[in-house]
C-alpha cells in the first residue's frame, strides 16, 4: 500500500472538502432545526455534482460514472462524512448493485441513476429480519408468468426520495442439513407501481432529515424484466456487490471525527479555567492525544481495505474491521469532544450534540458492530474447523 496521495487523489479530497464546506455545511443548522431538506437546496445540491463530475462517482466511465476506484471513492466518502448525511445524500450515489443491470433495466434503471435522473434505494431490513437477513418474511410468488410480492419492509432510508427501490425478499426455501433456508431474489420496483406503498418510517436521533422509510407490498405484480440478476440469485448479487459498500460507514466516520477533532482541539487550546488553557491539564491533553491516535488508525484500516479491494485481495475481515473500529472510534471521539466542551457541549449552539447523536446509528446500520465482530472472527476461526 503507497501512503502517499497522487496530485490527482489530493485534488479529489481538496475538490470534496471544498463542496462540502461550501454547499453542504451553510444548510445543516437549518435541516437539524426542521427536519427536512429544502427542495429547492437538494435540487441544487444535485446540479451541483452533476456539474463537477462527481455524481454517480462511484461507477465505472462507460456507464458515464467518474470511474473512482476504491480507494478514491473512499477518499469521497470520508470527505461527505464530514458534512449531514441528509444533504449530502444528493452528492448522489448511486447503488453500485445496479452495474447488475442487464438488457433494457440498464435503459430504465442504470443509466438514469448515474445521470442523477431517478434516484434509487435499497430495501432488505424487515420488522422480524434485520441482522438475520435469511429470516425474510417479504415474498415473491409466481403467478402466470408475473410476480407478486407481498410483505414489509421497514428502516429504508432515502426512499421518501427514491424513484426506484432494490428489493430482496424471498422467493422459496431449500431444506439442508441445518435447516430450512431461504431463497432470496432481488426486484427492481417502480415507484407507484400497484400494491406498492411507500410510508413515512420512524423518527431517529441521528442524521436528522435522513428519512427512513416503509415499504409494504400488498399483491405487487412485478414482471420477469424487473428481476436484477438471476432468480434466486439475491444473494450473489448482494455479495458481489454489497459487501465493499460497508467500507462507507468507515470512510464516513473517519470524516465526521476529523470535523469533531478539530473542534475539541481548538476549544481545548482557547477554553481558560484555573487560569490557564483546559488543554495545558494533563486530563485533557492526553485525551486529545487519544483520538487523534484512533483517528489515524481508523482511517489507515479503511483506506487498507479499500486498496485490498482495487488490488482484488479479499477484504471481507478488512472491511468489517474497518467498519466495526471506525465507527466505535466515532462514538469515543464525539463522546471525549463533548466532554471537552463540558456543559457547552450538549446545548445545540454547537454542532457537538449533533455529531454525538448522530455517531450512534454508524455502530447499528449496514450490519451492526456485533455482526461484523462475527465476520473477522468466523474469517478467522473457520479455516482452523471451528
Ligand atoms: C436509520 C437507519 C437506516 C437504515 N437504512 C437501511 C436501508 O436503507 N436499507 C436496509 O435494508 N436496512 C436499513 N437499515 C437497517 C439496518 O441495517 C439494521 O438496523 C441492522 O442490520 C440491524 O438490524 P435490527 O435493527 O433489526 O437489529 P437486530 O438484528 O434485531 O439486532 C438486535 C441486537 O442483537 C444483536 N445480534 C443480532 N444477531 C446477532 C448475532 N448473531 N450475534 C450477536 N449479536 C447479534 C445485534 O448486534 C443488535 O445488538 C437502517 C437502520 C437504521 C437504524
């Protein structure tokens, strides 16, 4: 692994930084006051990508992406992490699942996707199915020559934006020796297709404005075209293509504690008390020291897995690693800033509460800390026959 950026990776970031401080931060007091994104601020948002030559950077140059690699889009991903989650979701990125589009969905979904034309959304979690992705209740029957699809599906988040949802529900079981299990395909659903709703989700604490949603299917009809790889194939899509995008949350708590950081370090350097500036006490002092350390160590894991995954090593510990230590470093660091700032911290004239409540979902979403704890140690154990 080269640790040093080229000219052109330096410029991605500086470019990043800038939008992101420029177009996104101006907003985040607004979004976290109301709760929502103003349309006409996630219109421009957009515009503003596409004119940069960034949305849809995460997809390849013949299906007109920026052709990032791993490593680059990580680069992206850790900048965006600094700003709302809310706003920045219009720096649009598209599912990359979608490069599994084949024939007329590339027409209908792929390309307009990477053009910022339809924006997408990916559906897996259920009420009784979240860690346990195979315990999926949402199914898919055939009926003549369509599908229906019946069922819920529950904390989806962007689909009060989403043009088109990716959906994984189950289309039949096989018995093997440890049981039952299901058979997953994934569908490519319309909005205001028939007998599919999208409702408001719950409330969350973190990343206000960052809406999540339900999705309920009541006799959906869906055709054959609208199947995204093979039937039954679900989770070969979903491995082939879903499994780097955990290195987000990382890359993204790696950019929010660099934000934080900077604000403890100068409120440590400016604060008096007893006389003297907080951070000359060794009690806060040795704390700064502390999270910049798991910052440095947080980003080299993830950039590590973004390059194992350009060089085509596996990464799946790498990644999970990456995910599980970032985000566990995002809730340390916000906690320690708030800390710092003492009283001051927890009231909203500065965005110190924000960062801490929002950490709290990095260590939940995308697989939570426990489960990516059981990928590296599984990775592990299981050549060794435990
Ligand atoms: C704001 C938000 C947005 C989201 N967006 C999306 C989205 O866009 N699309 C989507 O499909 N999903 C989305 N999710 C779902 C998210 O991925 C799940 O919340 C997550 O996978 C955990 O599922 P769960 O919440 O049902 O918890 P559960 O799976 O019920 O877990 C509860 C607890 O049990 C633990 N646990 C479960 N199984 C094990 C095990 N085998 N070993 C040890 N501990 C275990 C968990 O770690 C957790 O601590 C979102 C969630 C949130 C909160």
């Amino acid at each position: 692994m080269n640790f040093g950026l080229t000219d052109e990776q330096e410029m991605i970031v500086s470019t990043v930084r800038s939008f992101v401080e420029n177009e996104i931060y101006p907003h985040e007091a607004e979004v976290e006051r109301s709760g929502e994104v103003p349309p006409e601020v996630a219109k421009a948002i957009k515009q503003k990508t596409i004119d940069l030559g960034f949305y849809a950077c995460n997809f390849p140059e013949e299906v007109g992406g920026a052709g990032l690699n791993h490593l680059e889009f990580a680069l992206v991903e850790r900048e965006l992490g600094r700003g709302s989650m809310a706003l920045n979701h219009f720096f649009g990125r598209p599912q990359n699942i979608l490069m599994a589009c084949e024939g007329e969905q590339r027409e209908r979904y792929l390309l307009p996707a990477v053009r910022g034309e339809r924006m997408d959304a990916l559906a897996m979690t259920e009420p009784g199915a979240g860690s346990d992705v195979r315990g999926m209740t949402c199914s898919a029957r055939r009926d003549g020559g369509d599908w229906v699809l019946n069922g819920t599906k529950h904390f989806i988040s962007g689909a009060d934006h989403a043009d088109f949802i990716i959906v994984f529900v189950a289309t039949g079981e096989d018995d093997t020796p440890r049981g039952p299990k299901k058979r997953i395909t994934t569908f490519l659903v319309d909005r205001g297709t028939p007998g599919f709703t999208i409702r408001d989700g719950y409330k969350s604490v973190s990343h206000r404005g960052y809406k999540n949603c339900i999705l309920d299917f009541d006799d959906c009809r869906l055709s054959d075209a609208q199947v995204l790889g093979e039937v039954d194939g679900g989770f070969a899509v979903m491995n082939e293509w879903l499994y780097a995008t955990r290195i987000t949350v990382a890359t993204m708590s790696v950019g929010r504690a660099r934000r934080c950081f900077d604000y403890a370090l100068n409120y440590a350097a400016e604060r008096k008390q007893f006389g003297q500036q907080i951070g000359k006490f060794q009690g806060v002092s040795f704390q700064i020291a502390d999270m910049i350390t798991e910052i440095d160590a947080a980003d080299l894991l993830t950039l590590n897995a973004a390059w194992r995954l350009d060089q085509g090593l596996p990464a799946n510990r790498e990644i999970a690693s990456a995910k599980v230590y970032a985000s566990e470093m995002l809730a340390r660091v916000t906690d320690a800033t708030l800390q710092i700032y003492g009283g001051m911290g927890l009231m909203d004239d500065f965005p110190i509460e924000r960062f801490w409540r929002d950490a709290r979902v990095e260590r939940i979403w995308d697989g939570t800390s426990e489960i990516q704890r059981h990928i590296i140690s599984r990775d592990l154990l299981r050549p060794l026959g435990a």
